[in-house]
C-alpha cells in the first residue's frame, strides 16, 4: 500500500537522538478549522472490573476522553474517511506530530479525530482513573462512538504509546472489528512494551525517561490534588524510573498485579497476530528506546494484514528527511516521512473502500 522511496534521513540528523530530539521541537504549520468538541464516554478497562472499589467510583464517576474533532463541510462528511489520531505518553490533541498530520488528512479531504487520552490535553477532571499504555477500550470506545455517529470508513492512527493502543485495540477485535473499521497505522509504537521500558532506563536515554517522567508525576499530583480519596501521594515517594512509576504508582490502581504483569498484558505484540484490518507499522531501527524483539517482528512480517517498514533511521517519532519546495509540477514536501506514508496509506485504505461518487478521502 506504500509506494513513496525509503526514508533518507535529514541532512546533519542521521543519528536517532538528533532525529528524535529535532523532530520533537519543530513546528508543525497549523490551518485546521475550528475544532468541534467532543467528550466521549469510555468505559471502565477489563482489568480493573476485578476491584470493587473502581467499578463503585465508574458507576459514581464514568470516565471520558476529549476529542477534538474536524468534520468536512460537504455533504458527504460521513462517507469521507475518518481518521482518528492517538498521541503518545504525556502527549495531547496538540502535540506537533497530530497537528501535522491533521492539517495534511483534513487538506485531503479526511474527517479528523484528535483523541485525548483520559486525563491527557487538561482533562483529569473527567476520569478518576489514571491511564496506562493498555487502554485500548478507550480507542474502542471512540470507534464504536463514531460508528454509531454514521461514519462509513474510520482509519485508526497512533504514535508511540498512541501506536500500541491502537495496535492492541486492532488486535482485540481481530475478526470481529467492525466494517467500517479499514486501517490501523502505528509510528514508533512500544508493542514489545518491557522491553522498550528497560531500554528507556539505560544510561544514554536517561533524558528521555527524566522527561516522561517528571510529566507523570506532575500529573499524578494533580490527580492526588482533584481526587484525594482515591490517591496517595505518599507512593510517589520512592519513584526513581518509569518501571518504579509503574509498580509503586499505576498498577495497584489500575488492576495489575505489577509493572512486569502490566507490561505483558498492555503489550500490542501478544495480539498482532490477530489483526485482521490494513495495518502499517512505522519503527526505525535507531529509535533510541523502543524495541521490536525477533519473535514480535516474525508474527508481523507473516501477518498478511500488517507491513512493517523499518527503516535504519528516523529516530521514535521523527523521520525527517530534507525539505524540498515545488518544482516541475510536484508540490512541496515539508520533509515529514512519517506523516507522507500516514496520508499515502490511508488513501490506499480509502481507494480499496471506495464507492460511487464518495471522495477517496
């Protein structure tokens, strides 16, 4: 379903932390419309119907995610594509790679869907749960939501966290995924998610995981701050990695029996083989911290369903490549390969689905 040249890194940023560093910083030109909001009911994840005390406070206080959403004006708004983007851990509808990709879908003719996380884009009022890179029911949630709103063809698109989510979310449903659900694209995305983890926690990626979790923290004492019944801030004492925040602070409220227990069951890799929808996968191989272990890759690569491009660089999350302005009839190209294989696979999608007189996208 790709048909662009393999990625060719940037000029001066062949090295994944420039690339991932880089790519982070730069910003994205913004020409959406008006966003219509849209707060979208989840419901509370399989694992934590095993605590009384959390289907209590769901009954009490159900949980919602924001959507920022961008409907085309014509008539046919429902037959259009709708692309539904996931941003990654402490990530928001406004992170820069969601805005670029937004603004290129919706210039194309797509409906676009930019999904908060619960608790993510300054939304932890709306759920007293925290949230976990296994959350796929709330992509579920916002599928089965835009099903039921008339949408005919909705693709499904994260980056890294975001990526697993909807990866695992594909996975789950397997064959019984609804038809109006025709592709899943993934960038960078954690699937072997221990292993990525550790990796995060080696000496030379310590900044990254100083960030993350300098962010999870702060957004747990907001939580402690809004719902004090229900958090401690005493677990937070003794958080000195991302592992740590997941054993001493997410799991016990979460319904995981810790952070190796999380991260087995909130992995994509135990379900990839299940996928059963178009499915692109973006990983490059000097991403600094994910990790895509031999068996994972394997169950991939013989999916039918999935391509797995794996390109030697691009860093997690960036994949820039140099600029190039108009010339001899071809447009510009802002130098954003992920972005151009996102746009270019889901008008594959849309080409394969396409009906009489409906917009490819």
């Amino acid at each position: 379903m790709i048909s662009s040249a393999p990625f060719q890194p940037r000029r001066w940023l062949s090295n994944g932390h420039l690339q991932t560093i880089v790519g982070n910083f730069l910003p994205r030109v913004d020409r959406l419309p008006p966003a219509v909001t849209e707060l979208v009911a989840v419901p509370l994840p399989p694992e934590m119907q095993s605590l009384p005390e959390a289907v209590a406070l769901d009954r009490q206080l159900p949980s919602r995610v924001l959507c920022h959403c961008h409907w085309q004006p014509d008539a046919n708004a429902n037959a259009a594509v709708t692309v539904v983007l996931v941003h990654g851990l402490e990530g928001s509808s406004y992170s820069q790679y969601v805005v670029g990709n937004a603004n290129k879908l919706f210039a194309a003719g797509c409906n676009v869907v930019r999904m908060n996380m619960r608790n993510c884009g300054a939304t932890d009022a709306l759920s007293p749960t925290l949230y976990h890179s296994g959350m796929s029911s709330d992509v579920t949630a916002v599928l089965r939501w835009l099903v039921v709103r008339g949408c005919s063809r909705v693709v499904l698109a994260g980056y890294s966290m975001g990526g697993n989510l909807v990866m695992k979310a594909v996975g789950e449903l397997g064959a019984d995924a609804p038809p109006q659900l025709i592709g899943c694209a993934a960038v960078s995305p954690p699937v072997d998610l221990a292993e990525s983890a550790d990796a995060l926690h080696l000496p030379q990626n310590r900044l990254y995981e100083r960030r993350f979790l300098t962010a999870l923290l702060r957004r747990y004492r907001r939580k402690v701050q809004l719902y004090p019944a229900i958090f401690d801030r005493v677990r937070m004492e003794n958080v000195r990695s991302l592992r740590d925040f997941d054993e001493l602070v997410m799991t016990p409220h979460c319904g995981f029996a810790g952070a190796s227990d999380y991260y087995a069951r909130a992995a994509a890799a135990r379900v990839v083989d299940r996928i059963a929808v178009p499915t692109l996968l973006l990983h490059a191989c000097d991403d600094p911290f994910i990790r895509l272990t031999d068996t994972t890759r394997y169950v991939l690569q013989t999916n039918p369903h999935v391509t797995l491009l794996e390109p030697a660089n691009g860093g997690h999350c960036a994949f820039l490549e140099d600029p190039t302005p108009a010339a001899n009839g071809k447009p510009a190209y802002d130098g954003y390969w992920a972005e151009l294989q996102l746009l270019q696979f889901t008008k594959a999608c849309a080409a394969a689905t396409a009906r009489e007189q409906v917009p490819l996208c």
